[in-house]
C-alpha cells in the first residue's frame, strides 16, 4: 500500500509541474518576435528626442534654482523692485565726512549756557568746526541762525554709537551735561551747563 501512495503522489507532483510548466513557457513564446512593428528611428528624430529631455532638464533645474533665490530672498520683486535678485547690485555711496553743510540734529530739553548766554531749550543743529590752529568746537545752530560755540575735547571713544555721525546728549551731573559728537573725522565731547525749571 505504501508503494501505491508513492506512486499516486508522484503521479500527481509530475502532472501539476508539467501543468504549470506549459502555462509558465506558454508565456514566452513571442519573444522571438517583440521586434516586429517596431519603428524605425533616424538620427535626426533620436537627436530631437535627446533635445526635448535635456531641455525638460534645463527647466526643472532653472525652477529650482529661482526656487532658492525664492526662499533666500523672500519673494523677489514682491516688496520693492530693488530686491529682484536678478537686479544688478549697486554700489555704495563712499562715506562722507561731516563738514559745514551737514549738521547733525539735537534735541536739548533744558535750557543750557554756551558762550556765556543761555539757550532756550529746543532743537539744534551741530556742528563740528576747526579754527586755524587746528582747535575743534561744536557749533550750535538754529535753522541759519548761530546761537554759540564751545570748545570740544577729542576723542577715540565712539560712545557705544551705532552708527559713524552722530550727536547725542547725556546727563553728567546737577549742573552739568555732556554732548557727545561723532563723526567720520573725528570724535569729540563737551561738558554744558544747564538751568533746570
């Protein structure tokens, strides 16, 4: 009985491998002919083909590359013309030195004491001025109007500003304040008396 069930289920192993070797090759039988009805391609036809796929290329490359002028400059043209990144970068102005022409404005709450007459309080402009020995003074205007000097003295220390012109005024003690200047050529201090009200 043994042998029989051997037998039987070799029978059967045999027919079904048979079975789905035949479905399995039957597959494969037009491989011999895949290339029949293909086209013929030209040189020139291959070559346009090659042109379309590296100009597709081409492109997704350019949209990445405004993608990231995108993200670095925040949108381009979308705030101000000048921030196009495809604009030419233009140059900056040199740096002027502060002379007659070029006061730098002040704001004097009280009243003050220079060249013996009292100011009123209110905005000035100031200026530096050089005499011909060379002394430095900070004048005091008012629109055109010249309202005193005083004697500065020069310094290296730039008074924490940040920026290169610049006047600022600054509590020095009860009767006294002092008036930083600071300019492209030089950096100076004056000590004022002031009348408080």
């Amino acid at each position: 009985m043994a042998k029989k069930f051997l037998i039987l289920t070799l029978f059967i192993f045999f027919s079904i491998s048979v079975a789905y070797s035949d479905d399995f090759f039957d597959s494969y039988v037009g491989v011999d002919n895949a290339w029949d009805g293909q086209k013929a391609i030209t040189n020139k036809e291959f070559e346009e083909a090659i042109k379309v796929i590296e100009g597709n290329k081409k492109q997704k490359e350019e949209k990445k590359r405004k993608k990231k002028i995108k993200k670095i400059s925040g949108g381009g043209t979308s705030l101000h013309n000048a921030l196009d990144p495809q604009s030419e970068i233009l140059s900056q102005d040199e740096l002027k030195s502060t002379n007659k022409t070029e006061g730098q404005l002040l704001n004097i709450p009280v009243k003050i004491i220079v060249d013996n007459t009292v100011l009123e309080s209110g905005f000035y402009n100031v200026y530096m001025e050089k005499d011909e020995t060379n002394n430095i003074y900070l004048a005091f205007y008012q629109a055109h109007t010249f309202m005193g000097r005083v004697p500065a003295y020069v310094t290296d220390d730039d008074f924490d500003s940040k920026s290169i012109n610049f006047v600022k005024l600054l509590p020095y003690n009860e009767n006294f304040l002092k008036i930083v200047f600071g300019s492209l050529d030089v950096n100076a201090y004056v000590f004022v008396q002031y009348i408080d009200e």
